[in-house]
C-alpha cells in the first residue's frame, strides 16, 4: 500500500500508525470507509530504474538514495543552471 503524506496524517488522525498492518486495523479502517489501493511495485520499480538512468547519463555523479530518491553531483557550479535546464 502506498501512502500520501496528506492521507499518513488523515491516518494518523485515525490512531492509525505508519507501517501499521493493515489487518490489525480494518475494524477502523471499515469503520471511517478509508479506501485502500495496492500498488503496483513492478512498475514504479521499473520507472524509477529508468528515471536514474536517464538522470545517471547527464551528471557527473548519482548516489541512488532509494527507490524514488538521488543525490546528484553539481560542484561544478558554472554549469549547474545549463544542466537544471537540460534536465528538465
């Protein structure tokens, strides 16, 4: 299950925590009519393989942080608003 931090505090709200099992609280979850998705991790793992790559191509330097986070080298300030742009 993916969550927007908006719904983590509606959930939270909720006495809900983050991680929590679902099934611990679908007394609750039934209760409030909270609706609940699965994810497709396949995909998102797919695009975020292919999101790094094409980021990894136009910088010096990608540490990949997570799946869906990267820090990239732009010490060469000099070009870093070229290379924002390009980006982009």
């Amino acid at each position: 299950m993916a969550v927007s931090f908006q719904d983590l505090m509606k959930l939270k709200a909720l006495g809900i925590p983050m991680g929590a099992p679902l099934f611990k609280y679908k007394g609750l979850v039934n209760h409030h009519k909270v609706e609940v998705f699965s994810a497709n991790f396949a995909l998102y793992s797919d695009i975020s393989n292919r999101l790094m790559g094409l980021v990894a191509s136009m910088v010096p330097r990608l540490e990949v942080y997570s799946i869906d986070e990267a820090f990239i080298d732009l010490a060469d300030t000099s070009t870093v608003l070229k290379k924002a742009q390009h980006i982009r």
